[in-house]
C-alpha cells in the first residue's frame, strides 16, 4: 500500500523540526564530539534515522528497511566503487615509486609550504573535481601533500577547504543536470545562474585557504599569487558556465589556473619561501617526503597514468559514451516494497507525486570502471603483471573496508531521510523564513550535501522544494535552485564521505572527527557568505547581474 509524506507529524513544527534534525545532530556529535570512529557514528544515525522515520514520522518500517538498503546500494555503487579504484591507482603507483615522482614534480614548481597548497588543492584538485567527483579530488590532494611532508590534519582539512567552489560543477556539471531534470527549469539558465554566484567564492577561497593555513600576514607575503589562481579560475568558471553549459566549467577553469600560476611562479617568487609546516597541525609523516630532483623521463613517466586516469573519467563523463555503455549493459531493479509506494505531498511538490526507487546497475558506464581500466593500464605500464594488480587490489579492498561501510551507512542514512520526508520538514523550516527565505535558501543545500554528501544528491532533495518555495514567497525559482547548488558546496567539507575519504587517503583512520572541527568553521562560515549573496541578488542586485 502507499504511504504519503507526513511534514508535520506532531501537528507543532518545532517539534516535528527537532525530530527531524535528530539524525543530523546524532551523526554529527558522534563523530565531531564524542571522536566515534566514523563507520559505527554512521551506523548510530542510521539507526536513528530509521527510528524518527518509523515512530515519529509514521513511515511503514519495511518500507524504511528497504529506503536504507536502497542508499547502501547506492553507496557502494557508484561512489564507494569510485573511491576504490582511486585508492587502488594510487596504491599500484605508490608502491613503484612513482607516485613520489610526481610529488617533486610538483614540489619543483616551489619549495614553499602555501604555493603547493595553492596549486595542489586548489588548482589541480578542481580538476579532478570536475572531471571525476565523488571524492575524488581530495583522496588524490590529500595523498599528494602527505608526501610532500605536510601533517594528516593539514592534508585532509586544507584539501576539504580547497575543494569548494568546483563542486557544482563536478564530474562534467552532474549536480546541475540533475537540478536541471528535478525542477523543470532551463538547464542553460541554471548553469549561468550558478556560474553568477561562485567565481566570487572561486576568487575568495584560495585566500580564504592560505589564511586558514598560516594565517593573515603569511597569506599576504603570497597574495600575488594567490589572486593568479583565484582569477584565472574564476574567469573561465563564469564565461563557459554562462556561455557553454555546465559539462566542461571545471576542467577548462582549472587547467587554466594550473597553467596560469606555474607560469607566474617561473617570474614571481616570495620574498621569503615558507618550508616549514605550522607547528599546530603537527607532525607530518616524514618516512614519505620525497628527497632528490626527477629526470625529465621519470616525471613524464609518473604523470603518464595521471594522463591516462583523466582521458579515461573524461570519456565515462559524456553522455555519447555514457548512453553507449548503458546500450550494452545495463541493470534496473525496483525497489520491492518501496517503489512508487512513497508519496510526496504538496507543499513539498505542486500535487501528490509518487516517489520512484530503481537501483540502476551501471557497472559498465559508471566512473569508477573507467578508473579502474586506466588503473590496470597504468599498473602494467609501470611494470605490474595480473598477479601483481590482483594483489594490490586486495590490499586495497582491505584498506578501504570501514570507509565503504560508512558510505553505505551514510547513504542509507541520507536515503531514509528522503524517503521518510524528514528532509523536506527541515527544508520547510528553512522557507518559513519568509523575506529570509534566499539567505536561509543556500543553508538548505549546505545542509543536503552534509546530510547526503553530494551537491549532486542535495540537487535532487531539495531542488523541488527550492522551486516552490521561490514562487511561493516571489523570488526568482532559478535563482533559489541554483542557490541550493552553491550553498550546498560549502557543506561538502562536513560530510561523513569527504571526511572519511580524506581519512583514508592520509592514513590518518581514527580522527574524523578531529577533521570534522577543524573544516566546521569554515564550512559554516562560507554558506553563510553565500546566503548573504543571494539575499542581495534577490532584493538588492538585480538578477541577471554580469550577464550580458
């Protein structure tokens, strides 16, 4: 039998809010306060979660059980699938020595601590970022500074920061086409939108990351350079958002960043380099800092498979080789006890709308598998034989066992949450806001991606809401959907996923929720900028500001 949504199930939105919020605030102390290791704090929401949907919300609990096996399965596939492969291509290239090639080579562009921060996870993070997603720019960031002798916390919390304002763009403009496809409005408008309201954060965060890692007058020594990336990012993200589409905004932003200040770094250096580490971040992990100056061969050895990996995620991207996959293979099982039997009600969507629930099982068009291809070329490229890669692989499965179990747990978390309709009550709290409503409007995607752990996933929790709630109250619905994409890019440094594969990738299991408060401040900081700018494109600046 159907069920539908209940918003309200207390007859007392402060109280049927609090319920709601209850998973988010188990979750959260129990990483960030009480140190949980990250799989069994996920697993406590979980359980949480699933007890608001069914005693509070009224949600049939079969219905609840297979919502959470939905999410877990989704988590595996396709984001602990990415996760996976990434790992293992750095572990197949680490293992040979590789991997510390490419360290000095990007270490040769300067000795100093801010500038490889700068191009590392800001530049070149953007760059997996929109061309892969899911994770996997800051696994890659993050393992990268550790080698070059940065601390655990520095490597995992300075890559979170770094990795912002390309998230709506991510894996060739995936959140935008999904926003695109769940509100009905105009694709082009929404990337332009987007593309209006972060190249001011694409400009802000690569000060706001130099100063969140030495501090006001050590960003300042650098800020030439710093103002280099920020622009030369910025710039492309608005011209080919507004004049391209979503697909290629980060790929091209960032190659012309990273082009932009390796050249200036050849005529500009810093009065004095910066080599040490902060002594607050503590001590890094030596045994793995690159000594010496590669041969010309072994760099472009080592950044051979980084070629690869990036010819491989940008073919998996397009649509054309997407749709050819899925011609070849692909499966769909709906959800047994789950599709369309979940009722979304108005206010939450114009009519009663049945929500549907079909797990699509494709391995071979999903991203992963083009990693992991370009991982098994790349292996025999340096000198692997199947048995070699298969024993890697192993090793990597068992690496990555408790960050595939808190995906799993954190997806079915945040697949509970929307099935349930718990999500949408914390939303329409939000768009009781009133006038408020634009700068409140960006915290309800910073607190779908926390939640979800995906601008992508937050697009299509709350983009409908954000739809509605603007034509309710007067404002501009392309505005406000295209404010849950850039709000909820600031919440991807908060969320269980990117902490735990931050975690993963620096060794440094055990101490999420060390990482957890020291990105919080940020993270909340940044949204609520963003909130602000979208408060004043509603009411002060007019909408189609900078658009030609």
């Amino acid at each position: 039998m159907a069920w539908t949504q209940a918003y309200d199930p207390f007859n007392n939105p402060w109280l049927s809010t609090a319920a709601a919020a209850l998973p988010v605030i188990v979750l959260l102390s129990a990483i960030a306060v009480f140190e949980i290791k990250a799989h069994w704090a996920a697993a406590i929401g979980l359980v949480t979660a699933l007890g608001v949907a069914v005693f509070a919300f009224g949600m049939p609990a079969g219905m609840a059980g297979m919502a959470a096996v939905y999410g877990a399965g989704f988590g595996l596939l396709p984001i602990g699938w990415i996760i996976i492969n990434i790992i293992f291509l750095y572990q197949l290239l680490n293992e040979k020595g590789e991997f510390a090639v490419l360290q000095r080579s990007v270490s040769s562009i300067s000795d100093d601590r801010r500038l490889q921060l700068l191009f590392i996870a800001f530049s070149l993070g953007a760059f997996f970022e929109g061309a892969a997603g899911f994770g996997t720019p800051v696994a890659v960031t993050a393992a990268m500074l550790i080698g070059l002798g940065f601390s655990p916390l520095a490597a995992s919390g300075l890559s979170l920061i770094a990795n912002t304002a390309p998230v709506a763009y991510g894996a060739l403009g995936t959140p935008v086409i999904a926003l695109s496809a769940v509100t009905g409005l105009d694709l082009q408008e929404l990337s332009g939108m987007i593309g209006r309201q972060l190249p001011f954060f694409s400009l802000l965060v690569p000060f706001w990351l130099i100063w969140a890692f030495v501090g006001f007058r050590r960003m300042l020594e650098i800020w030439p350079a710093v103002l280099v990336a920020g622009v030369s990012f910025a710039v492309p993200q608005y011209l080919v958002s507004n004049f391209h589409g979503p697909w290629l905004v980060d790929v091209i932003a960032a190659v012309v960043s990273m082009a932009s200040l390796a050249l200036f770094l050849r005529v500009w250096r810093p009065r004095h380099a910066m080599k040490e580490m902060p002594a607050r971040y503590g001590a890094p992990l030596s045994d793995e800092a690159p000594v010496g100056k590669a041969t010309k061969a072994a760099v472009a050895k080592a950044w051979t498979p980084w070629l690869i990996f990036s010819a491989f995620v940008f073919a998996w991207g397009t649509p054309q080789v997407k749709s050819w996959l899925d011609g070849i293979w692909v499966a769909k099982f709906p959800v047994v006890g789950l599709h369309n039997l979940v009722q979304k009600a108005p206010p939450v969507v114009a009519k009663p709308v049945a929500e549907g629930a079909v797990y699509a099982l494709n391995l071979l068009s999903a991203a992963g598998t083009g990693i992991l291809l370009s991982a098994i070329i790349s292996g025999l490229l340096v000198g692997y034989g199947p048995l070699g890669l298969i024993r890697i692989y192993a090793r990597t499965l068992y690496l990555t066992r408790y960050s595939l179990a808190t995906i799993a747990c954190m997806l079915a978390l945040g697949f509970v949450t929307r099935y349930s309709g718990t999500d949408a009550t914390l939303g329409l709290a939000f768009a009781k806001t009133g006038a408020l409503y634009p700068f409140f409007g960006a915290l309800i995607g910073w607190l779908g991606v926390a939640l979800t752990g995906s601008d992508t996933s937050s697009n299509v929790l709350f983009g409908g809401l954000q739809r509605i709630s603007a034509e309710q109250i007067g404002v501009s619905p392309v505005l406000m959907a295209a404010a849950n994409s850039s709000g909820g890019v600031m919440g991807k440094m908060i969320d269980a996923q990117s902490i735990v594969v931050a975690s993963t990738a620096t060794k440094w299991y055990g101490h999420e929720g060390t990482i957890l408060r020291f990105v919080f401040f940020h993270s909340f900081a940044l949204v609520v900028l963003v909130g602000i700018l979208v408060l004043g494109q509603a009411y002060v600046w007019p909408l189609k500001l900078l658009v030609p």
